[in-house]
C-alpha cells in the first residue's frame, strides 16, 4: 500500500499536482487545472492496469475529481 500511494503522489506530482496528504490508502493532491486532474488520473489507470496485470494480487484503483472554492488551513484543504 505504501508503494501504491507512493507512485501516485509521483504521478500526481509528474502531471503538475501537489501532494497535500495521504490518508492510509489515499491521496490527496491539488492541481492548477481540471485538465492537470484528468491528465494524471488518465495515466494512473493506464499505469496501474499495465502495473497489475500479471500481479498474483490485484488491488483496485478508485480516482475521484473535484472541483470548487477551496480553502487551505495549516497545510490542510477543505
């Protein structure tokens, strides 16, 4: 899990993004545009389809988008 959320903050970060957190198996990560979003969960599907595929274990990969007044607290994002 670790690595997991580890490649996705990567990924995140590659498509323009800002890791704020991660959560146990999640990631939280900001982005300057809707199109920065859709661009790095496009490529975290097709990387993690190619990833797993042959994977003994397959754990499954659930992208939610935003979008709206955000306000940031002591690091945080709400």
């Amino acid at each position: 899990v670790t690595a997991l959320t580890q490649w996705i903050g990567e990924v995140c970060e590659a498509s323009g993004g800002r890791v704020v957190k991660t959560l146990g198996d999640g990631v939280l990560a900001l982005f300057p545009t809707a199109l920065h979003a859709v661009a790095a969960s496009v490529q975290l599907q097709r990387e993690h389809l190619e990833r797993h595929s042959h994977a003994e274990q397959q754990m499954g990969l659930k992208i939610g988008l935003a979008s709206g007044t955000l306000v940031e607290v002591d690091g945080d994002c709400y």
